[in-house]
C-alpha cells in the first residue's frame, strides 16, 4: 500500500504485463484504470482483478497493449525535451547562471 517508486509499474506497462496496484496518489499518475492496468482497494479486490487476468486472456490482451501505448508518454524521447526546457529555464533564472555571464 506505500508503493513509492511507481517506476516498476512504468517498467512492467513498457514489457506489456498488466499491473494491479493500490488505488494511491503516486500510482494512480501512471495509469488509467482498466485501461492500462487496475487500481484496487484491498486484497479482495487484488485477488479478483488477478483471477480476471488469468482467466480473460482476451482482456489480458488488451491491457497488455494498451499499457505499453499508454507508458510511451514516459519514453526518454517523450521527456527530454521537457527536462531539458525546465533544467533551461532554472539555471537562466538561478542566480549561478547570472554569476557565470557577468
């Protein structure tokens, strides 16, 4: 239930595996529920999502590629020009950057 480094999900989505996590703040940024995963409450709900997953392999299919579409809006591609941008703007704005060019 403290999952923080929602990272692993990210990673399983972009293998296509289907995950089933705590319905949390952190977890609920990386994917939509019943579309690229599930988010649940309890153990009860887990062990049916799971049992729904083993057993619907058609809705395994789906979630598995619908995971790996959804998790390519994290790719290194996707993201570096936004970083880049954001890491741009800080150090023009930092008072170091302002040292260096006078």
């Amino acid at each position: 239930r403290n999952e923080r480094l929602v990272i692993v999900l990210a990673e399983a989505m972009s293998v296509g595996i289907p995950c089933i996590a705590y319905n949390i703040p952190n977890v609920r940024t990386v994917f939509v529920n019943g579309i690229s995963g599930f988010l649940v409450n309890d153990i009860l709900e887990m062990n049916v999502k799971i049992n729904e997953l083993y057993t619907d392999h058609k809705l395994w299919n789906k979630i598995s590629k619908d995971a790996i579409l959804h998790v390519k809006r994290y790719d290194y591609n996707n993201t570096l020009p936004i970083l880049d941008l954001i890491y741009r703007r800080e150090l023009w704005n930092s008072n170091y950057y302002k040292q260096l060019v006078v």
